[in-house]
C-alpha cells in the first residue's frame, strides 16, 4: 500500500492528534499521505505529504484510514466501496463494532505495510428512492435504511412488500432495514435480532408497531425489499440512510432496497471474534 488517506473530524484536537500519530508511522514505513486541504496547518508538510481538495481525497488511493466510530467508518464505506478502497479503523468513537484498532495500538501499523492483515468483506444495500417504478434517487449502505416520520414522533403507514409480495402493511413509527453489519445499531436497539456478518440476510425490524404481531422479519440477502408510503395523514415520509442522509417520500412513492454489488472491505489485523466483541462492547455501555 502506497497513497494512504486519513479522514476524521479534525475540528476535535484528540482525533486530529490520532491522525496526525498515524501519519506519521505510516510514512516511516514508506507511505504517501493524500490528506485534505483543511487539515493543512495539522501534519507535518514533507515530501510523503500531499494536500487535495476533499473531493479527490479517494482518487488513486490504496488504503483509508478512518479515525473515529462507526459513524466515521460508514461514511468512509460510502465512498470507498465503489472504488474497491479498503478502510482501516482506529476507534475513537464510543463503541467502533466496524474499527480494527484501538488509539494505544498503532505500533501495529507497519504490519498492514507488510502485509499482516486480511479482509473482513461486509455486504451493503443499494437504495433508491422511486416514483411509478423509476429512480429519483440512489445511494448505497452499509449498516442500514430506515423509513420513519423523521424527527416527529408520530406513528405512520408503509406496506412493506418483498419480491412484489405483500408482506403487511405496518402502522408503526417506522422500518428498519439492514444489513448484518447493522443489526448491532439501530436496529438492535429496535427489538431486532443480531446476525453474524458472514450471514446472507436482510433484516427488516419495525419501531414500535402499533400491532402485537408485526416482528422482525429476516429476508434472504437475494430478496428485493419495497417499502411504500401508503401514509394519508402526513406529506411525507423520510428516508434515512446510514443515519447520514435524509431525504424525503412523497405519498405513493417507494423505496427499493437490494443487496448491493459493492461491499465494505474492512481491514483486520487482530484475530477478530464478532461474538466476544459484541459482548464486550454491550457491556461498556
């Protein structure tokens, strides 16, 4: 690996402090460094740094270095995953299920440089938004889509098919749909279950249903899931994508929801127990 990027919040000291430390043993193992603009005055200038506008930040890269949690490492994945980039992550958010490392473990990074490491390959959704059957918008998602009334807490109407079957139409505050990487955030936190990341499913959990029959429901990841606006009390609905975007659903409007050709490809350096991290994670809370 050669051209590294590092992204993170530089607004916080102690993130920026991180980064600027991995920069750093990175280019004594002999890397360059493709950082942005608006971390200038940051690192250290030098002939294995080179400032680009954030826009190109993911152009001829090798490796993105993600400083921070979850969050952090889904937006990065958004952006990686269509040009096959993979991501390493250094934990300095709160929980970091998706990170490889932690702050006090950078003395393993001329590990990756030698090729110690092997790929935690995770599955992602692509989405759109669709009108009579055609797409007003598409994006991709690693941990999740979710359709709800937005900020408002106010129960609202979907019918929620797969493969062009009806599933049950839902009065709920809202479907979660998501991968196994994201059965452990939002959807957890719903009442759905947890799955392996090696599982070849898509989960679909309501959020407090109106109805004591409405349950989680696990999909084959081969399932294609339309979730449609059916709702006559309120304008709209939102589109929540990774808890990053939002956009709007207009009465009578869908969303399409398919596993994705793009994946994740998560560096692991450590021997990675999904099942003793979880626990251990949980527990910190």
């Amino acid at each position: 690996m050669k051209n590294i990027t590092i992204t993170t919040n530089y607004r916080i000291p102690e993130k920026a402090e991180v980064a600027k430390e991995a920069a750093r043993r990175f280019i004594e193992c002999g890397a360059m460094m493709i950082l942005p603009t608006y971390a200038k005055g940051i690192f250290d200038e030098g002939p294995s740094v080179k400032f680009v506008p954030p826009e190109r930040m993911y152009d001829n890269i090798d490796l993105v270095v993600v400083v921070g949690g979850d969050g952090t490492v889904l937006e990065a994945a958004r952006r990686a995953a269509p040009k096959g980039i993979p991501i390493l992550g250094i934990n300095k958010g709160r929980l970091g299920y998706m990170t490889s490392l932690e702050v006090d473990e950078l003395d393993m990074i001329p590990w990756i440089m030698n090729g110690e490491y092997y790929f935690d390959i995770r599955s992602m959704l692509d989405i759109e938004l669709r009108h009579n059957g055609k797409p007003l918008y598409m994006s991709c998602a690693l941990n999740d889509a979710v359709v709800s009334n937005g900020s408002i807490a106010k129960i609202v109407d979907m019918q929620l098919k797969a493969d062009d079957k009806i599933v049950g139409n839902y009065r709920a505050d809202g479907l979660i749909v998501s991968t196994p990487s994201g059965s452990t955030a939002y959807s957890l936190a719903a009442g759905g279950p947890v799955m392996s990341p090696n599982v070849k499913a898509i989960c679909v959990t309501p959020i407090c249903s109106h109805s004591f029959r409405d349950r989680p429901i696990v999909f084959s990841d081969e399932s294609v899931i339309e979730i449609y606006n059916v709702c006559d009390r309120e304008p709209y609905l939102y589109l929540s994508i990774d808890g990053r975007i939002n956009i709007r659903i207009m009465r009578n409007q869908s969303v399409r929801i398919a596993k994705s050709q793009k994946t994740a490809k998560l560096i692991r350096i450590k021997d990675h127990n999904f099942y003793a991290e979880l626990c251990n994670k949980l527990s910190a809370l």
